[in-house]
C-alpha cells in the first residue's frame, strides 16, 4: 500500500512542469529486453504526446569514462550503441551524456530542471530495475516528484522489472501512459 492519495499526487502534473526522461534507449539494451515492440510503441506514444504538448525530453546516454578513469571493479568494454532510430530525438530534444546509474550523479541535469521550474519527472527507458529506479529514488530525495511510465520502461529482466514497479509503487506515482498524458492535455 502506497504512503499517498494517488489520484491527489496526480494533480500536481502540468505540462508546464514536466520533463520526460528516456533513459538510455541505446541499441544493445533495446534487443536485451523481454517486451521490446510493446515497450516501442508505448514509449513513442509518450514521446509524441510530450511534443504534442510542448513537454520538454531528455535523452540519457551510457557514455563510459575513459578505461583508466573507471573504477577498476567497472573496467569492462560495453559498447551500448546508439539511441534506437525508432525514438530518435528530434531537434529540440536534449541528449544527456552520463556516467552514471544516476541523472543527477556527474550531469547539470538537477541545474536544468530548476532553472525551467520543472519539478515533474516522468521516467521512461531502460532498466527499470537499475537507472530508472535509482535516478527516480534520487528525484525524490531531492523534493521532484518522479512517475514512472509503467508501460514505457523494461528490463532484460523480467522478474526484477516487475519487482522494481511494485516497490516503486509504494513511494511515487507509476502511471499508464493514459494518465500522464490525460494529466498533460488539461490547461
């Protein structure tokens, strides 16, 4: 059972106020996922909706550090490939590189989102379990109100994608994209 009334948290989503986030939607971890055309389709549907309504996006990127500058438990080759063409971002739309398992971790991404006055972070992307959870959970140590994009985000693990929504849960909003983007209609 979630510590807040849902349909109350909800209100505070505007247009105005909202980011989307797609976290890493790179091309290695896209064919490593178990619902890989659902969770396409539900994402561009989103990110069409935040174009629709003039909702700003922010693409992460993986973008390693230079070998000899990772933490020697982490030196290992990876290359994630590029943003998927399928939600390729368009020309207004920010790329974020990062480091991190964290958006705000080694980024200007906490910067930017004050200085906008946008305190809504919708999550979106790949993994659920890992980035999403992680930067949603330091969101909202930082007093954002995160939501997560249930239909929008995966995993190449499935049991863990779903431990993840589940607990999240309990501590912020996880919407159908229907929600979000009813929320982002009004004004």
């Amino acid at each position: 059972m979630a510590w807040y009334n849902k349909d109350e948290v909800k209100k505070f989503i505007t247009r105005k106020n909202s980011v989307l986030v797609v976290w890493d939607v790179q091309e290695a971890l896209v064919n490593s996922i178990f619902n890989r055309d659902e969770f396409l389709a539900k994402l561009k549907e989103l990110i069409d909706s935040a174009r629709q309504y003039n909702v700003p996006i922010v693409y992460t990127k993986i973008t390693p550090l230079p070998e000899r500058f990772q933490p020697p438990y982490l030196r290992r080759r990876f290359d994630p490939g590029d943003i998927v063409k399928e939600v390729y971002p368009k020309e207004n739309d920010i790329v974020l590189n990062k480091n991190t398992a964290s958006i705000f971790v080694g980024t200007n991404f906490e910067l930017m989102m004050r200085n906008a006055g946008i305190n809504v972070i919708v999550f979106t992307g790949i993994a659920t379990d890992i980035g999403v959870e992680t930067s949603a959970r330091h969101a909202q140590a930082l007093e954002f109100l995160p939501v997560i994009a249930r239909e929008a985000v995966s995993s190449a693990d499935k049991q863990a994608h779903e431990r993840s929504l589940a607990n999240m849960s309990k501590l912020m909003l996880v919407l159908d994209n229907k929600e979000i983007i009813e929320r982002w209609s009004y004004e």
